[in-house]
C-alpha cells in the first residue's frame, strides 16, 4: 500500500481530488496525493478549536476513515475523559477498533474493544520514588520564586506522571488564540511580583532541580500558563504509533501523517507539539495547521489555517481512500463468493480488464486445471498451421503468482479456505481478490490481489499482492512475473527471456510464427519499504521468468509486493525494449496507488459519457452497467487498424475474429459515447478493404465483399467446416453466404457520419466504403422476372442457408446502394475541390450513380400486400411452427429439431426480418412494423446472443413493454445467466451493444435522420425515470426522462442544434439551454424552454 513519495511531504504524483483546501494558507500536496494509512494528531488547536467546541464534522469524516481500515491516533496531554466526552463518544462505526487516543502526554493509549468500550492497552504509571521526585522538584521551584518575590503559584498533583506549576492561577483555561495576551501577562506578573526572570527563569530553575534531584529524563515543556515536568510526552506517543502499529503490521513509516499546531517555539519555548518530531529522521510526514508566529522546524510543512485547514485535509484523504476503494455502489460491483471449480473460466472472463489494446482474464493468480488464463492484444493474429485461419494470440500470464507459507502452496480448493472473494469493481475498472486461506495447522493467511489495464496508458498494466499471516510467525516465500503455455496452439512463440537481478525489470520476446508480429512483455517488482526487509532473486525456468521475494513475519505483519508490466509489439513501431524500460520507469514512479487514483478518474471520464440510470430496475441498472464496461474496456481509439471482435478481449471465442456485430450492434454505442472509438473502428474496414476487393474478385463480382470473418488483412477468416461434441464435421457456409455483412459495414460509415459530420473522415474512408460496396451490390445482383435478385445467400438467420432473395440481405444492399449515391452528391455540392480527385481515384462516372439508384429501386424487397415481410423467397411456404410451444426447453431449438426439419421449418435463429425493422424503420408503416414483429417473435427461437435485444428494442419502439421487457431480462442477461458453457470463452460484446440500444434507442426513442435527432421515450411502468447522454454532431445531450410526465434536454456546444419528437417537424435548440417535453393526452409535445 506504499504510494510513490518519500517522507517530509516532497511530492512525486500529482493526482488531486479537487476538494476545497482553500482554509489552508497554503498547499500541504500530499494531502490530496498521497493516502496515509496512519494518521496521529493534537487535539486542541489543531482539530478543534478548544475542549469546548463541536466536534461532530471532525467524527463524520474521522468515522469516514475508520471505515477504510485507517489508524486515527489522537496526541493530548488531557486525560481520556475529555477526548471521550468530546470526540470519541461520538464515533459509532464498527471500524472504532482502528482509533486510538493517546492521553496524559504520552502516559497512556486508550483502543476501543466496540463502539462503546474503551481499554486502556498502554500504560506509563510512575512509581512511588518517581511520584516523590516529581513533587519534590515542583515544591522546590514554588519555593524558590515565593522566597524570592511576591508571586504566589500553585503546584496542581492530581495529573498522571507529571505536575503543572501554574504561574497565574487566576486566569482559568486561556483559549490558544490568546497566546500572546497570555505570555503578557504571566511575565507582566511574575516581575511585577518581584521575579525578574520570569516565565523563562521558573523553566531554568525546573531544569536545574531536576538535575539536582537525579529525575535525569524529566520531560519539562511549558504552555506559558503552566510549567511542567513530567516523566513523559508526547514524542512517547509518536514512538508508541511506529512500535505498536507501524512495526507490528510492517506499515512504512513513510505511510504516517502528522499534524499539530505548535511545532514551533512559542514566547521562546518549545512548542506544545515539538516533541511529536523525533530526533532521528524518520521519514514520517509533519504537518503544522497553526499559525507558527516563531516558524516551524525544517521537517514540519507549515499549512496554517487551525481547525478548518485539519478538516479539509481529512476530507481530502478521504477522499482518496474512496477513489481506492471499490465503489460503495452495488450496481458498479460484480462478485462471485465462495469457489466453484466448474465456474472459473466463466468468471475470469466476465471479470476480464481491458483498455482496448489489450484483455486481461482474471484468472486464479496460482493457476490450476479449472483456470484458463489469457492475456490478448488487438491486431496480433497467428495461424496455427499455414492452411489454417488466423487465431487471436495468447500472450505469458502476468499474474501468475505462487505463494508459499512455511513451504506449504498455497491454492484454492473448494474446502480450504475460511473466506474468498472476487470482486470486479465496473466504475473504476479495477480487480480484487480476497481471498483468506486455511493452511496446514489451522494456519490463517490473508492475500489480497489486486489488478488492472490503465485505461489511460494502453501499453501498462499494475498487479498488487498484500500478504498477511493472520496468526502464525513464519517464512513466507512470492514468487510472480510471466508464465509461458508452450503446448497451447494459440501461444505467441517465446524466442528468449531476459532476467534482470539488479531489479530494474525483466522482459521476455515473442514472435508469432507465421505473422512475423514481434512482442516484448517486461515487468518489474517491489516489496513494500517497511519494517521487514525481504530477499528478492529472479528465477528462469523453461516456462516461467520469475520475481521471487521471501522474509520472516511475524503474525499480523503485512507484506505488499507491487508488480508493473507493459507489453509491446512490433505493430506499435521499433525499439520495443527501449519503450517497455521508459514504460515501467514512468508506472514505477507513480506507484500503485497514484496509478489507481488515474484509473479511477480515466474511468470516471467515460462513464460520464456512457452512464444509463434507471430508477426504479436495480437489477437492469446493473445489467446495463455489466454491458457497458465490458464495451467501454474494448474501446481503442488509439489504433484505427484493429475492431473489436465478437468476444472482445476477454477470452479466445470465435478465435477473436471480428464479425459484422462490430458496425451493427456495438458501433452506435461508441457513435452516441466515443467517437473517436467509433472513426477507428470503421477505418479499420477501410485499412482492410484490399482485402474486401480480393474477395469479391475471387467470387467474379467486382467493388468490395467484406470477410465474414476478419482479422488483420481483411482475408476471410471464417473456418470452413465446424467439429462437433462426437467429431463431426460440420460445413460453415456462413464465410461464403452472409454477403450482407458489406451492407452492415457500409450502414455502419453513414450512421457514424450522420452523427458526427466528420467530413475528412468521409473524404478520407467513408466515401471509398460506400463506393466500393455500392459497386459489390450492383455486380451481384441478378435479373430475374419480376425485379433484380440476390440468389444463394444467408441471412442473419443461419438456420437457412444457399437462399434467394433474403429480405434482409436485399434491402440492405438496396439502402447501401441508395447513400453511396448520396454521398457523392454530397462531395459534389460541399466539398467541391475535391471531387476531382476523388472522382479520379474512384474511377467514378454520372453514369454509374445514377445506375446505383436504378439498381436498387429494382431489387425485390420481399413485403406482401398484407404487410408481412417474407424472409426469403420460399419462407412462407416452409413448415410453420410456434416456438412457444417449445418452451422451457434447455438446448438450442436446431438441436431439439434437428437441423434437417430445422432447415424445413419457419423456425428463425435470430433478428433477421426484424433488424430490419429496426434498421430501416422510416420504410415501414407502424402498423406493419407491429404485424412483423409479432409474427417472427412466435417463430423466433433465439438461437443468438444477438437477437433479444432487437426484439426488444422494436417492441419497447411499439408500446409493447410485456414484450419489451421480457427482452430486456434476456438480453441482460445472455452472460449472467450462470451457465459455465455460455461466456468461458469471453462475453458477447455484440449482445451488450445490442442491449445498451435497446435502453437507448428502444426505450429512449432515439432515431436518427438526415436533417437531425429526434425522441420519443417510452418507459416500463414500473420504471421512474431513464437519464442517458448521447453525443450528436459535436454537442453532447443529455436527456432525463420521467416516465409519462417530461423530458429535460440539456444540450452542451455550440452552435443550433435541429432536434425534436419523434412524429413532429423538427425544431432549432439552441447550445448552454434546457428543454422540456411534456406528456400530453398519450403524447409527448414538442420541446419548450425550461424556466
């Protein structure tokens, strides 16, 4: 838990909370930087005011870091009594076990057994000779100033281990602030009185007669009110902390925060809070919020500012130990408890981490059969054999960690551990692992794994391991770095390792083997600069490069080993090793917990722009949370020559292949979100349209037929035969069949275009996709009676294939064919001195536009005269069947038929007449959109992740919430549902994007158009409100939505903005303005301005 910082308060990360720190005079940087785990400080002048004020704000937040397992220690010289009555009564959280008060300068430590038991643990009681010498210097220095003035002082006795001499009894408990008017006085008095030396001669004479009386070690301080002599202070308190809760749990001392207010000399004494700095460098912090008119000594940073500056650097830390806390909200928090064997490779991939350019599954850091660890890159493919597709590539485990304990390892078992739990915290993108092990001998040892990809440094990745042995002293031995796989297909080729011992980072490098993509993947390790100083060696085994630490504990004494990796490939440029030693160099640096406190803020950053709230669902809240983490952890808008695949980065599933989901189901999220994201990936298609063009020249048509199946040249990847369960092989025509996916691609570039209007993207890509597809479309068509068709094709349902005139697959064409020609007349009229040469580049003509709108007004479209859309030619002749009647049923409909009576039926697999619906819904009448959906939903057996959402969607779009909802369970729930079989292999990336556009563009009502965007939001009775932004033409909107009552738009830019509701002329909004809809006689009316 060690930060990146030395002691004395010298800064080395600037993370800031933002908090007010404006009551300090000036800035105390590791107040909002570093997060202290113990914190000690005066009472009196520093928290509060005096013993008489109210102190509830300081318990509030004080209780707030008890709860974060943060040591309070309280320094006074008053007795316990007044701490309780004033402060620690009023603490009532079950953490009060971390507060300890420190009374009668440093005589006494009182812990707290419950919120309302105090125990005295440490006690400093003076024997009766020491009591005795106590008195007899006291009495000796009254007498002396009695017989040598007129002054009268008073001896008070009844105080532990000490004796105050008051030197002007008559003004009772002066406030602090009064300090100067005070030192007036009392010397004003004692030479009025005859002793001319005043405050400063009764101090001399203390020192003098204890001397003289053998009490060597007295401790004589003064507060100008009294002088006093005693057998301890408050430097006994400071050495109490770093004995008894630093060294026992091995905290560094540079994890202590000081504070005080009077570390400086006052009317020329010491300072009441001196003696809290030790002589010897300890490296701890000292901090000083009093007003110091005689300065402050070296190692003390001056804050000033009393009380209120106290409080604000509370807050402040706080603070921070909320950021590197998981997230207090149930509905940013997925676990698993307890451990199943049969669920691991289900849960590491849906608690995977990512950044885009790289996934992590959270694998057991030990290992074991039941784990299946994978870290993978965007873009790096290998074929396993030269005649096979290309698979994603599996890069060394980064977390393998094994861990010993009195040379027992230990790993987890289903029967031997006391508590365990895997949390992955979605607000921050961070994992945990809590996990307390029972060993041999009932040996308890805790281990806390901790683990994430930096979402703002792609390449660097930060794993923590914090080691306690719970109630055994021992050798403990850590051994992690990176652990090969050398028999797996899919695992990148090590060519050599390289151990570092001097510590400064080893690395190994890779090569795929027929790719030729290089890699090197470094890390580094560092033990916690504690009490306990632990040996570290690197070991190289044929398939491990390991980091090994081992010490000596004793019970209770933590241990935190801090790991940093990067990863680097020839794909990001040369010098891969010279990149990887800056890389650790910099995340070294920082250390863990600044690089948490980045995380947590990167991550903040995004959901602010991706956050849906539901209220009134908290289980759909959490759903749509789930599926908007994983979308956000596989953005790269970093790399425009990588997309996301089908299974993201969290496992190897559909050998990490990317698929048409990419453009229709997960790209509006990043359009609406990130668009930056959402621009990469579509060039992507660009970059891979040699690949397209060779495709359809192969299948003899021309312009560009985008694989089905994708990696990094646009090749078509799709296997051509599947193996079943028993061997079987099975044809995959899907790589030849489902030509729709140049369609897909090309509806992809025009809904992000329309919603950017980024026209250099445009000039750039977009037009060249568009073109080439248009081209694909005009050649593959077939004239035939009756219209243009599109023979031998597969639709999204590929429970039919080799089928004419698919009506998914011809409308689609029809549409991509109608905006290519759009597109060029849009060129033509706006950016008209680059059509030349863009119309050069294209080999284009007038002559072939106007052939595409020809073209496309002639392809059978598949609507009969009663509404019903035909999925293709034949279908209404097939077999009917009612899926329903097919329910419960636990295997796929096609398995429960049978493929061949699957092929002869109606039976459906996913969305195909019905994404149409949804796609191109300004073609559709409502009234045929209802007719459709209703009859495909009793002949769809959803046999796709991808389907219930679009079901769903144009069901919430109709009013049909029973419907909708329904889908909304089972589309949330599609990785959820507990079945180990369904995500070991990664999440469904596309069934989220379905799922966040179902919320959004179902239930939100979002659609957009040409000449602008426009709403109408239709909520679930027992859903309240719905508040979600989308971004808009460089504008961002956010809309909150209270069921059947309003909507509030707030818009953010520049500039007008043409938005309305959905049925009604659009309307000119103006930027920095709020609007409201209201809901009027079952509709909503156009927006008004809010006042």
């Amino acid at each position: 838990m060690a930060g990146g910082r030395t002691g004395h308060g010298t800064k080395l990360c600037n993370y800031k909370t933002g908090h007010d720190m404006k009551a300090c005079e000036s800035v105390f940087p590791a107040a909002s930087s570093h997060p202290f785990r113990i914190i000690a400080f005066d009472w009196d002048g520093t928290a509060v005011k005096n013993r008489k004020a109210d102190a509830r704000q300081v318990a509030r937040v004080l209780e707030g870091l008890l709860d974060y397992q943060i040591f309070i220690v309280v320094i006074t010289g008053t007795n316990f009594a007044n701490i309780n009555r004033q402060f620690a009564s009023l603490i009532r959280t079950p953490n009060k076990h971390n507060l300890f008060v420190c009374t009668n300068r440093g005589s006494e430590v009182f812990g707290f057994a419950s919120a309302r038991k105090p125990i005295l643990i440490h006690g400093r009681e003076a024997r009766p000779e020491e009591n005795a010498l106590l008195d007899q210097v006291a009495e000796a220095v009254k007498r002396d100033i009695e017989n040598q003035s007129n002054v009268k002082v008073n001896i008070i006795y009844k105080r532990l281990n000490r004796r105050k001499i008051d030197l002007i009894p008559e003004w009772k408990d002066p406030e602090k602030s009064q300090i100067g008017v005070l030192l007036h006085a009392t010397n004003t008095r004692l030479l009025e009185g005859g002793f001319k030396r005043g405050i400063k001669g009764v101090y001399e004479l203390t020192e003098k007669y204890a001397q003289a009386f053998g009490l060597t070690d007295a401790r004589i301080t003064s507060d100008v009110k009294h002088i006093e002599i005693g057998l301890t202070d408050k430097s006994d308190s400071i050495r109490w902390v770093i004995n008894n809760l630093a060294a026992s749990r091995n905290i560094p001392i540079a994890d202590i925060l000081v504070l005080g207010d009077e570390f400086g000399p006052v009317a020329g004494f010491e300072g009441s809070d001196y003696r809290m700095v030790l002589p010897e460098d300890s490296g701890m912090t000292y901090v000083s919020v009093g007003k110091e008119p005689g300065g402050v000594p070296r190692r003390v940073l001056r804050a000033s500012g009393g009380p209120r500056c106290f409080l604000s650097i509370m807050r402040e830390q706080l603070a921070l130990q909320g950021k590197l806390a998981p997230t207090e909200d149930e509905a940013f928090l997925f676990s698993e408890k307890g451990f199943d064997p049969l669920r691991q490779r289900e849960i590491e991939a849906l608690m995977a981490v990512g950044n885009g350019y790289l996934g992590i599954r959270s694998s057991l850091e030990e290992g074991g059969r039941a784990s299946e660890p994978a870290m993978m890159v965007a873009g790096v493919y290998d074929r396993p054999s030269p005649d096979l597709p290309e698979d994603i590539v599996i890069f060394p485990d980064w977390l393998f960690t094994r861990v010993e304990a009195n040379g027992e390892r230990l790993f987890i078992t289903e029967h031997n551990f006391i508590e365990h739990q895997r949390i992955l915290d979605m607000k921050k993108g961070i994992f945990r692992r809590i996990w307390r092990h029972r060993g041999a001998g009932g040996n308890t040892t805790w281990i806390i794994y901790t683990h994430f990809a930096c979402l703002f440094e792609p390449h660097a990745l930060v794993f923590r391991i914090l080691l306690i042995p719970e109630n055994y002293r021992g050798k403990i031995k850590v051994e992690t770095g990176l652990k090969n796989f050398p028999t797996r297909k899919d695992f990148i080729h090590t060519i050599n390792k390289h151990p570092n011992e001097a510590g400064s980072g080893s690395y190994e490098k890779g090569k795929t083997t027929h790719t030729d993509i290089s890699m090197v993947e470094a890390y580094v390790t560092r033990a916690t600069e504690g009490f306990i100083q632990p040996d570290r060696r690197t070991r190289s085994r044929e398939s491990e490069l390991l980091d090994e630490w081992q010490w000596e504990s004793e019970p209770g004494q933590e241990m935190t080993i801090s790991k940093f990796a990067c990863i680097y490939t020839s794909r990001d440029g040369i010098k891969l090793e010279r990149k990887s030693e800056l890389t650790l160099d910099k995340l070294e640096e920082a250390g863990v917990d600044n690089l948490m406190l980045e995380q947590a803020d990167a991550w903040e950053s995004r959901w602010n722009d991706s956050k849906v709230t539901l209220a009134g669902d908290r289980e759909g809240q959490k759903l749509i949370n789930f599926a908007t983490y994983h979308l956000i952890a596989a953005g790269n808008s970093r790399d425009d020559r990588v997309s996301i695949g089908a299974r993201t980065l969290t496992g190897p599933g559909y050998r990490g292949h990317i698929f048409w989901d990419s453009e229709v189901y997960m790209l509006p999220f990043f359009v609406f979100t990130d668009p930056p994201t959402a621009r990469a990936m579509l060039m992507y298609r660009y970059h891979t349209l040699p690949g397209a063009r060779r495709k359809a020249k192969a299948g003899g048509w021309e312009g560009a037929l985008y694989a089905w199946e994708s990696t990094i040249t646009g090749d078509e990847m799709t296997p051509l035969v599947g193996i079943g369960p028993r061997g079987k092989k099975t044809p995959i025509l899907s790589g030849q069949l489902e030509q729709h996916i140049s369609a897909d691609v090309a509806y992809g570039v025009w809904f992000y275009w329309n919603a950017t209007l980024d026209d250099e993207f445009l000039l750039k890509a977009g037009a060249e996709i568009l073109v080439e597809t248009a081209r694909f479309w005009a050649s593959r068509v077939e004239e035939k009676a009756g219209g243009l068709c599109i023979t031998n094709v597969e639709g999204p349902d590929e429970y039919h294939e080799c089928i004419d005139n698919n009506a998914f697959t011809n409308m689609m064409a029809a549409w991509n064919l109608r905006r290519a020609a759009d597109v060029l007349v849009y060129i033509q009229a706006f950016h008209a001195p680059q059509w030349p040469a863009f119309r050069s580049r294209m080999n284009l003509s007038d002559a072939e536009k106007d052939r595409w709108h020809e073209i496309a007004g002639k392809i059978i479209g598949g609507t009969r005269n009663d509404g019903l859309i035909e999925q293709f030619e034949g279908y209404f002749d097939l077999e009917d069947i009612n899926v329903f009647d097919y329910e419960p049923r636990m295997a796929a409909l096609d398995v429960v038929l049978g493929r061949k009576k699957t092929q002869i039926s109606q039976a459906v697999k996913q969305a195909d007449a019905v994404l149409l619906l949804y796609l191109l819904e300004e073609q559709f009448d409502p009234d045929v959109i209802r007719k459709n959906l209703l009859y495909y939903d009793a002949r769809t057996a959803h046999g796709s992740s991808l389907s219930p959402s679009i079901y769903g969607l144009v069901a919430a779009r109709m009013g049909l919430m029973k419907m909708a909802l329904r889908y909304f369970r089972q589309a949330g729930l599609i990785d959820l549902s507990g079945n180990p079989a369904i995500s070991a292999g990664g999440v469904h990336a596309a069934a989220m994007g379905g799922f966040w556009q179902q919320l959004v563009m179902g239930f939100g009502g979002v659609r957009t158009r040409r000449d602008g965007i426009v709403f109408y939001p239709q909520l679930p009775s027992r859903w309240r409100r719905m508040d979600f932004s989308v971004k808009w033409r460089g504008k961002r909107l956010d809309l909150d939505i209270r069921r059947s009552k309003t909507i509030l738009l707030d818009i953010e830019g520049t500039g007008p903005v043409r938005a309305g509701i959905y049925g009604k002329p659009l309307q000119n909004l103006e930027c920095g303005r709020r609007y409201v809809s209201e809901w009027s006689e079952g509709t909503w009316d156009k927006f008004s301005e809010y006042k």
